[in-house]
C-alpha cells in the first residue's frame, strides 16, 4: 500500500541521516524500506521490511543481495494510519524475540517517536525518553540524536542541516 507523504518524508530523512553518519565512520550499512530482514522466532520465522534498518559491521555477513539473515542493530518504523497495531505489537514482539538493539517508532499521526534499546540482562525492550535537551539519542549509533521537531515540523530540516548540528565533521 503507498505510504502518506509525512511518512515517506520522514523515513528519507531518517535514512538520509543515519546512512550519512554509518557511511562517514564506516560503520555499516543502512537499509529499507523495501528491503527484507528474516527474523528467526522460538516458533517461526518471520519477513519484515522496515522503513529503515541499519546493519552494524559485525553483522554484514548476514546481508544478502535481497534480505538481511536475522536482525539488525537499529529498525525504524514508520506508523502508517493501518500499520499502528503491527508495529507497537507484533513488529515490537518479534524484534524484541529475535534480537533487534534498538527499536524506534515515529508516529506522525501523534506527533510522538519512541525509542526502544534492548537490556542486555533481561533481552526485552526498554524504552528511552527524551534527553533534557528535547532529543532522542541512540544507543546503537554514537552521536545520532533527533528532535521531535526534526520529524514533525511544518518545513522539516534538510538532512544536512541534522548533520552538521550532530558533528561538523560529518559534512
């Protein structure tokens, strides 16, 4: 189904940025939103395609020409008006299962982004609020940090802009 123009907006922006960083410090690679990522469940496997997913190093020799073998360290899901429900249930579930890092939701409907970073003593999802500064901060990707209003302007930034307020070195 064609997605809204705020999201494929953001999910570029979004793209646009953590490639941009990944690609500068060499630290993988950024898929989606066409593209599949196999998740392995205690009872199934399962085909996601996200809006975004970013592939560490480590994990680059799961990446296929057509499908990542298991999970990424970073998903972005954009919240489509019939998505809501697969993904803060069954996509957060099976990320959660099969060892997703990092988890985020942005919802334009809501005018609201979730970040989810796994706990690495329990595995299950724990959500990250907003720094005091009004930002959510990866714990996935050093220095990649969003503020709401990057996602929900009336005239979202240019990616660059996101960049050079991130790291100067970047551009």
């Amino acid at each position: 189904m064609p997605v809204e123009g705020d999201h494929d907006e953001i999910q570029r922006l979004i793209a646009t940025v953590i490639e941009s960083i990944c690609r500068r410090r060499k630290l993988g690679k950024v898929r989606g939103p066409e593209f599949t990522t196999r998740l392995t469940l205690k009872d199934k496997v399962v085909r996601r395609d996200p809006d975004v997913m970013f592939i560490g190093n480590d994990k680059l020799a799961n990446l296929k020409s057509t499908v990542l073998e298991g999970p990424a360290d970073l998903v972005v899901e954009v919240v489509s008006p019939d998505s809501e429900t697969r993904d803060f249930q069954s996509k957060f579930n099976e990320y959660q299962e099969a060892g997703v890092l990092e988890y985020w939701i942005v919802s334009p409907a809501y005018r609201r982004a979730y970040l989810f970073v796994r706990n690495a003593a329990s595995q299950k999802f724990e959500q990250r609020e907003v720094t005091a500064e009004g930002f959510l901060e990866s714990a996935v990707i050093p220095g990649l940090s969003f503020s709401l209003e990057d996602f929900f302007a009336e005239e979202r930034p240019l990616a660059i802009d996101i960049l050079k307020r991130i790291d100067p070195r970047l551009i």
